[in-house]
C-alpha cells in the first residue's frame, strides 16, 4: 500500500534489450561485487539463522528474553542501517573495509563472553546494529557498478543475496551438528575474512576511485 500510495510514478525513457543488459556480466568489478554480496549476507545469516538457540543454549536465556533480545536486536538494526549510510556518505571505501571487520570483533567477544548474560545483552545490541547495514554495504556498490542496467543488477542482488544467505545458514547448521551450537560463531568469521578479501581484492583490482562515490541505497 506504501509503494501504491507514495511512490511516484516514472515513466521508462527507453526500453533496453536482455543482450544490452547482460552486458555488465563482462566486467570484472561486477563480479567482485556479487561475490561480495555473497559473503556478506553469509556473515549476516550464518549466525543470526540460529541466534535464538545459542542465546537458550549458551547464554541460558529463557524464551522471554530471547523474545526481547530479537525485538531490540531488529530496533538496533534499524538505527544501524542510517548509521553506515551516513558513514559511506562520508568515505564508502573505509566503510567496507571496516564493516567485516568490525562483525568478526563482535563474533569473537560472542563467543568469549557467550556465557555472560549481561555481555549478550549488550553484545546482541551491537550485533542488530550492524546486521541490517550489510544491505546497504553490499547494495550500493553494485548498483554502482551496474549502473547502466540497474533493473538487471537489482535482480542480481537479490538472487546472490539469496545464494548468501543459504550458504551462511547450511555452513551454520553443520557447524552446530558437528562441533556444538557454542562454536557457531566460527562459521560468520569464516564468511565476514572471505567478505573483506574479496572488498581488498575489488579495491586492489578496480582502484578506489569507483568506489569512494558509491551511491547510498537506504532500506
């Protein structure tokens, strides 16, 4: 109804071909960025796919709480989300460079401090705030990139995003099978060092210059 009532309606200048839009499938940096894509939805997925069972099962929290922590947990997330825009508004290449990293510090203390009740409170209110802003991260870059086919290159995100977070759930689940539900965190490091490779590996490729005016999409 919100998209029916308040979103404008703009007329298409020209219509362009399937061949003139798979076009941007040839370039290297469109690539890099799916991968990316990817990777971080992996990050994002991997863990939050199970948080309500490692906050029963390590945290001991009972089903009210749990209920509370998702709750804010989706608050945080929101503020987060106006938090990096205006970060990568500021310096996108920094912006990227920094978000997995910072999710890797937050799976790490999780994992320490796992246990603590009164840690997980505030670590979960950290880790909303920077779940949601990977839409933004990995977004905007690629409809940088694909900016001449952007319709093509929404469905494109969509599509990988999807693929991300299906790979970041199934290694989560294997690594709760396997080595117990307290060593899940491992699965969103693995998932958030592969995200910042492939972010270096775009800047050392491509240069910093397309990156830096990325547009901001805000979700």
């Amino acid at each position: 109804m919100g998209i029916l009532l308040l979103m404008p309606s703009i007329p298409t200048q020209k219509k362009m071909s399937i061949k003139s839009q798979l076009k941007i499938l040839k370039q290297g940096s469109v690539w890099l960025s799916l991968s990316t894509v990817v990777f971080v939805f992996a990050t994002m997925f991997s863990c939050y796919s199970f948080i309500a069972e490692y906050l029963e099962g390590v945290t001991h929290m009972n089903g009210t709480w749990v209920s509370a922590m998702l709750m804010a947990f989706g608050i945080f997330g929101f503020f987060g989300n106006f938090l990096f825009s205006a970060w990568l508004q500021k310096n996108a290449i920094r912006t990227r460079i920094i978000y997995p990293l910072l999710y890797i510090g937050i799976y790490v203390l999780v994992y320490l401090l796992g246990g603590s009740f009164s840690a997980m409170v505030l670590l979960t209110l950290l880790w909303g705030l920077l779940h949601s802003a990977g839409l933004v991260i990995s977004q905007s870059w690629l409809m940088r990139d694909a900016s001449e086919a952007p319709e093509f290159a929404n469905s494109l995100y969509i599509s990988f995003s999807n693929l991300g977070i299906t790979l970041g759930a199934s290694l989560a689940g294997w690594v709760i099978a396997s080595l117990g539900t307290h060593n899940l965190v491992w699965s969103s490091v693995i998932f958030a060092a592969l995200a910042l490779l492939s972010i270096v590996a775009k800047l050392s490729l491509y240069g910093k210059g397309q990156a830096s005016s990325a547009p901001v999409l805000a979700h």
